[in-house]
C-alpha cells in the first residue's frame, strides 16, 4: 500500500488591535509546533511579514494571500487560529484574495479563568462566532472543531487534526479526478445507471474504453511480453494460485498489463470494469484477481462499471490510506435485525480477508463453464470497525447525492462462497429503509476505518447531499 502523503496547511493567524497581541505571538509559535510534531508543513506569514505573523489588516490579508498563492498546489486546507478575538475581515479578505477553494478550519483558543484580565483575556470564544459569521457572507465553507474552543495542544485538537485532514484528502484528491470506464454496463444492471455530465460539474471526468479495444491489445501481446510476465509474477506473489491453470492466469496477466498501460495513457486514477458475462464469454477469465490488486494499492476498481461504486471507493481510501472493497448488501444474518451479510464474487482486495486463495466464479460457471470462469479472490472478509459509503448521480435532480455511516464486520459464523462477512450496522433496519426509500444501489464501499465523518464533511465542500447514518447531525460528537 502507498504511504500516507505529507499534509500541508494555509495558517491564518487572527490577531485584534486592541486585544492582547504578545498572544497572537504564542499562538503562531504554538499551531507550528502542533502541525510540525504532526509532521504537517504550515504555510504561514512571517513575523516580519506581518505584526507577530499574524493578519490583521486589508495588506496583511494580501501579503497572506500572496503567500497562499505561491504555495497554491501544496496548500491542501487552511486552519485559522483564534489566539485571542481576531480581525474577522482580515481573515475572512485573505481566503478569498488567494483563491484556494480548499476546506477550512477554525480554531479558537480558550480562556483560562484564572486569566481574566486585560493583559491576557482572549474572548476567542466570541470571535470565533464572528469569524464564521464572515465566512458564511463571502461564501466560504469552513469545518469546526469538536469544542467551541479548544487548545491546539489537546487531545480534542489532535483528533479535529486527523479529521480534518482526512477531509482535505478526500476534496483534494477529487479534484480532476479521472476516472476509467472499461467495457459497457451489462445490460442486466441498470442499478449502475449514473449521469456523467452530474460528475464532469464537480470536475470528475469519465474516460472510456470498450472490452473490444482490450481483447484486441491482449491479441496483439506476446506471451513473453515484459509487462504480461511481470504482472504474472505479481499475481502468483500476490494471491494463492493452485489448481489455477496457467493458460488463465496468463490471460489475467495480460489483461493486468493491458489495463495498466491504458491507464497510464489515459490518464485515469481508478477504474470500474465490464464482467458479467462478456469477460467470461468472450476471454475466458474473470478480471477479479487483477481489479483486487489494483484496489489493494489504492487504487479502486469496480466491477459492472459501476462508476459511482469505484468513486465511493475512492473517497474511502483517499482518507484513510487503505484499501476499499465494494459490497453488495447482499443477505440478512439470521434474525439480527442490526447484522447482515456483505458479499461479492469477489474482487475484494487481500486486504480485507482473514485469509484468501484464487478460485473460480461460482454464480456464472454453470452459465459460460467454470474453466471460463477462474481469478476470484474468495475468503472469510476479518473483523474490525469499517466506514462505509454510497454517492451517485441523481439524474432527475441534477445532484450528486450519497450516504455514509460506522459499522463492523463481526467474527460471527458463515458458511458461504465468494468474499463474504458479516457486518454489523447500528439502526440497521433505518438504513435499509432510506436506501430502498431513496432508490439507492445495492452496491456500497466499504473501508477498514472510522472515516465516515470525514466523508460526510467533505460531501459538503463538494456540494454534494450526504445522509450520515445512523443520524444525520453537525455536531461533532464522537468524531470519527
């Protein structure tokens, strides 16, 4: 899996004349501090830019915004840090002189009560509602912390850190997303409708290729082509391959090598895949092994081109820095009402198993023949705490809308094929209900993480409708 990216973060100090200013001073000194043990890079005004480095008046703001400007690709979300009121315009002139449209956060520093004298009162507890009410009239999105005021070296802070970088990785990395639409939507799947002029609004284009364009690379590659041998290698490293014949895993193997190099010269970043049945049919393999290993390295891929499927994927792993898988919600788990059985055939990635070999696709061998149909990833799904997401195209509404929620998958016992586990969601009946309500997709993503919340809130900076289940609520408790 790839390393988590270095963060970096736009610091706004706000500073207010006649408050005290030697606290503007420790404030700044304190928000690098915390930023550099979180091993993030603050972009911040010098002290001999401005007056303790912070912004206070209409050229502080735009030497702040100058700053921000050279910084512009680096820059992935701006924390403002209230160590006393602060100049609510100032801050407010230096995000929109800069033309970042990333996720802001604002921060207010407490008041001690043995401190409550004009040397040392910060009132950042008012400013704060000041600042943000200067926000909402320019049109800026802005996040909040957990507390009203919070001081940056407390484990409240520490948490709002991570979630709010979770959030700025989900929004920068939607940015100019391209994703790479491989094959046709199997006729049989209409549930994978979705709108790519909905998506090209939020900036995310749609590339294609037809199954047709693939085979005939596949034709024209030699058996000991250099990038066909390597991908095998990978596969037989990657997942148990006995009993597998070696005739199919060189089809995957130059499928894998196909589709990367389409990619790569396409451009695209995840990718959503044609299978039933035309894969099996017309090549002889089923393409789960390669689409596992791509989503194992963060890299989404979903089968029956289910474009919003990969993107959900997506935001997942963009804030957790793990892999995705999608599920179907696909069976109840006894008479639990909050429990239920997520499946598929599987291309989960191995990051999701307990263990996990290579086999055949049971549901279609009867149809096009098991010899056809060689390259799941079959296996019991682990235990742990997971986050998992919808977000489509509402093409009679013009929107992008989804859900988001916690859960777990449980040890609880299942005895069944494909990639399979149990899941446990609070409420989750009241789910079910707004899916099918809703006219939601079976199909969902699900993330070994607690990244929901996150999700939610970068739903918002993306303009996007979010439902967080199991309640759908702006206060931040138990933050994610």
């Amino acid at each position: 899996m790839a390393a988590r990216r270095k963060m970096t973060f736009g610091i706004i100090v706000g500073n207010r004349g006649f408050f005290p200013h030697h606290l503007a001073k420790t404030g700044r000194e304190e928000i690098m501090s915390v930023l550099e043990a979180a091993g993030a890079t603050p972009v911040v005004l010098s002290p001999e830019e401005s007056h303790h480095g912070a912004v206070e008046t209409y050229a502080e703001a735009q030497r702040c915004a100058e700053l921000f400007k050279k910084h512009a690709e680096e820059i992935d979300g701006i924390i403002v840090t209230l160590p006393n009121f602060g100049e609510e315009r100032g801050i407010v002139d230096a995000i929109r002189l800069s033309g970042l449209k990333v996720p802001v956060l604002v921060q207010a520093t407490p008041d001690r009560a043995e401190a409550m004298t004009i040397a040392t009162r910060r009132d950042s507890f008012c400013g704060k509602m000041s600042c943000c009410n200067n926000m909402m009239q320019y049109g800026i999105p802005y996040s909040l912390t957990t507390l009203h005021t919070e001081t940056v070296q407390s484990a409240e802070f520490k948490g709002d850190l991570e979630w709010f970088s979770q959030v700025c990785r989900i929004v920068k990395g939607l940015k100019n997303l391209r994703i790479g639409s491989i094959g046709a939507r199997p006729t049989a799947f209409n549930t994978v409708r979705y709108s790519e002029r909905i998506f090209e609004t939020s900036g995310i284009t749609i590339e294609t290729i037809d199954l047709s364009e693939i085979f005939g690379r596949i034709n024209r590659m030699k058996d000991n082509d250099d990038a066909a041998q390597a991908k095998l290698a990978a596969i037989k490293k990657y997942v148990t391959t006995s009993g597998i014949a070696d005739a199919a895993l060189l089809k995957m193997a130059k499928l894998g090598a196909v589709i990367d190099g389409w990619m790569k010269q396409a451009h695209v970043t995840i990718s959503a895949v044609q299978c039933w049945t035309s894969m099996e049919e017309f090549f002889g393999v089923v393409p789960c092994t390669i689409m596992s290993m791509m989503s194992n390295e963060l890299i989404p891929s979903a089968c029956e081109v289910d474009v919003p499927g990969t993107l959900s994927m997506y935001m997942l792993a963009l804030a957790s820095g793990t892999p995705s898988a999608l599920l179907d919600w696909n069976n109840n788990y006894g008479n639990d009402p909050n429990k239920c059985v997520c499946f598929h055939c599987s291309n989960l990635p191995k990051h999701f198993f307990k263990d996990v070999r290579m086999d055949y696709q049971e549901i279609i061998a009867g149809t096009v023949g098991k010899e056809n149909t060689f390259g799941t990833c079959v296996g019991r799904v682990k235990s742990g705490a997971m986050s998992y997401a919808r977000f489509s195209t509402d093409d009679r509404r013009g929107v992008v809308r989804g859900y988001t929620g916690p859960g777990r998958f449980t040890d609880d016992p299942l005895e069944t094929f494909g990639g399979a586990g149990v899941a446990e969601i609070p409420q989750l009946q009241k789910l079910l209900h707004y899916i099918c309500r809703e006219g939601f997709e079976h199909h969902v993503a699900a993330n070994f993480s607690e990244v929901s919340k996150s999700v939610h809130e970068a739903a918002r900076y993306l303009g996007w409708e979010s439902h967080y289940h199991p309640a759908l609520e702006d206060w931040p408790e138990n933050r994610e």
